[in-house]
C-alpha cells in the first residue's frame, strides 16, 4: 500500500503541480493561471470518471490475479507510457489532451488500490494501516515538490522521470503482497442490465452517511486545493520571488509539510484505531486546514508561506491517516467496494475540478490571491461540519 500510493502520488502531484505549470510558463507565459485551471478541470474529469468506471470493473473482475492486480499493474503502465509522450507535447491543446489520458489510465491504478483497504484489512486496523497509505501520499508530495523543483528548468526531463516511476513502481507493490486468485468467485454475466445495475449510485436511503462523507470530503478538498494547486505561481506571483529562491523555496515548503504530514499521521491513525474515532480527528484536520489557507494572507511573507506549509501537512497527515479509514466504514454494499471507493475517490477530483475554476476567476476578476486564501478557508469550515451528521462511525 505504501509504494502503490507513492507510485501514482509523486508523479501526478509533482506533473500537475510543478512541472506542468512550468512547462507552461514556458509554452504560454501570458496565459498561464488559465491554461493550468483548464488543465486541472479537464484532467480531474476523466480522474473523476475512470475511478468509478475501473473501480466498477475491478469488483467484476475474475483472474489468477485476484480482481485488483490487473488495474493496478494496467493503469500504471499505460499511465507511465502516457506521461512519456506528455514529456514531447510542446502545445497547450496537446498538454491537455495527453494529461487527460495520463489521469485516465493513472486512475485506474488509484481506484483499484483504494479498494485493497476494505478488502483485506479488518475494521478495527484500518486506522493504522491508512497511516501507511497516508505516509506513501506524504512521501509522494515531498518527492514530487523536491524533485519537480530540480527540473524547473527541464520540466520534459522531469515528466520522463515520474513516467518511470509510474510505470514501474506498481508492479513492484504487487510483487511484494500478491493477491490470491478469484476465479472460483462467482460473477453476474456481462448482460445489460447487470452491468448497470453495478454502475448505480448506491440509493440515498440506505446510504446516508455515505453521501455526507462524500460531500465533506468534497468540500474539504476543494478548500484545500484551491491553495494547494496554485504554490508555484502563490510563489512567484503572490510573494515576487523569481530564480534560484523560488525552487529553494519549494523545496522547503515540501520537507516542512512532509515533516508535520509524518508527525501528525504517526499519532492519529494508530490513536484513531485505539479510541474507534474516526470523526473527531477529521474534523480536526480540518481546522488546521483552515488555519492554514489563512495564513498567507496574513503573512504575505517567506515566513508565511513556510507556516502554510507546516500547518497543511499536520493537517494532511492527520486527515489522510483517518478519512480512508473513515470512508472504508461507511460503504454501503460489501460487493461492491471498489466502485464505492471509487465514488468516494471522485470528491478528491471533483475538489479539484472547483479548486482551480473558483481561485483563477477570483484572480481573473482582478482580486488577486488574497481572497483566495479566505474563500479557501471558508470552505474548509463547511468541510468540518458535513462530517457531524455521520452516525455509523464514531
């Protein structure tokens, strides 16, 4: 779980958020903000659409493999072999084209390799071993920022490094815990109506809290995101830094986020498994979040955009240890797990689908980024509250 994760985490975050950008300074300096918002909507679709559409399949696939391996392996080769041909675009309209068949492929990996939590791991250990996927996710945002900010100057060199690793990566995780074979399972036929009645929304009646997590989580993505996504040009175009200080400074903010993400996942997913909370440390989490799109704005400094990073990745490191756990207790059918974890997934991408649209019209209408960082946090207070109503979990 741990090197899955940070299989399709460091080359996703560190394309989309360093070496894209840069790479499209380079092809469109004069519309840069916007080119990146189209870039990360179109490619949050298809994410957004291939984690329930491979999640779905992997429930109904049948092999000596198990029914996770062959999306997990599938989407990471074909994934890394997109990123490769993304490395040679040199269009925006080809960028864009290409990144949505890299998120495409790439999600097919994700949606598979979520659904491997609640399909092999007991209720009661989920906390802690969501830390482990929580620590593959931190250690691949780190690595994305470090590594994409050495090729800031060679963003192509940069995206043939994490098609390597995505490519590669997954098929090691597999070798390290095989799944068994599956195909004694028995499986509805391929028929029509079958296969859309596997492809349904699960029936809000009976699924209360699986909507109120998927919203909160939604909501709270997007408040996050809507900082998040724009470090880079908050960097440059926020604080006017420019040359060799504006990848120091990345470099920094990684390790800092990195360093608070490990501390505060270390103590709350084994804590959250201890106490059977789940609600209490997202909530949390969530308020630091909060805290954290704020202080730019009140620190429009180095030193602000330094603490934005520490109290992001102690907000990350205890959201992302605790919500999977979260998120795999309120699924509403036992058969179908990958396509519920796959809906859930969809908020991750959906968040980001906003993120983007709200913060470059904000700045497109002349405000500039500090009431981003408000809106950011307005959000994320929202976020906190949709996760009360949850009852199934405590």
């Amino acid at each position: 779980m741990l090197l899955g994760t940070f299989a399709w985490v460091l080359p996703l975050t560190g394309a989309g958020t360093v070496l894209l950008p840069a790479k499209i300074a380079l092809i469109a300096p004069d519309s840069k903000v916007a080119v990146v918002a189209l870039l990360t909507i179109v490619g949050a679709i298809a994410a957004l659409l291939a984690n329930v559409i491979f999640g779905a399949l992997s429930d109904l696939t049948r092999s000596r493999f198990g029914s996770r391996t062959p999306w997990i392996v599938g989407g990471g080769l074909t994934g890394g072999a997109a990123m490769f041909f993304l490395s040679n675009a040199q269009t925006t309209g080809a960028l864009v084209f290409v990144w949505c068949l890299v998120q495409f492929a790439a999600n097919a990996l994700v949606a598979s390799l979520m659904a491997v939590l609640p399909d092999r791991v007991p209720p009661a250990r989920r906390g802690t071993v969501a830390t482990i996927v929580a620590l593959g996710f931190f250690l691949g945002t780190a690595g994305s920022q470090l590594l994409g900010a050495h090729y800031l100057d060679h963003p192509s060199d940069g995206l043939r490094v994490f098609a390597l690793v995505l490519a590669v990566l997954p098929i090691l995780a597999v070798l390290i815990a095989p799944d068994t074979s599956n195909r004694h399972v028995l499986r509805e036929t391929f028929e029509a109506k079958n296969l859309l009645r596997h492809f349904a929304l699960p029936s809000l009646k009976g699924a209360t809290d699986f909507y109120w997590a998927l919203v909160g989580r939604l909501i709270i993505i997007l408040g996050y995101a809507m900082v998040g996504a724009y470090q880079l040009y908050i960097v440059t175009d926020y604080l006017h830094l420019s040359g060799a200080r504006v990848a120091a400074l990345i470099g920094e903010m990684a390790l800092l986020t990195l360093a608070g993400s490990l501390i505060s996942a270390g103590i709350s997913g084994p804590l959250s498994d201890r106490s059977g909370r789940r609600k209490l440390p997202v909530i949390i989490a969530t308020l630091l979040f909060a805290v954290a799109t704020l202080l730019p704005a009140l620190l429009p400094t180095v030193t602000g955009m330094l603490a934005f990073a520490l109290m992001s990745g102690l907000g990350l490191g205890c959201y992302f240890a605790v919500d999977s756990a979260l998120m795999s207790e309120v699924l509403p059918d036992g058969e179908n797990r990958g396509k519920d974890m796959g809906i859930l997934n969809t908020a991750n991408t959906a968040g980001q689908v906003l993120a983007p649209a709200i913060s470059s019209g904000i700045i497109g209408l002349g405000f500039g980024f500090g009431p981003v960082f408000i809106v950011a946090m307005l959000f994320c207070l929202i976020g906190a509250a949709t996760i009360l109503p949850i009852r199934a979990v405590r």
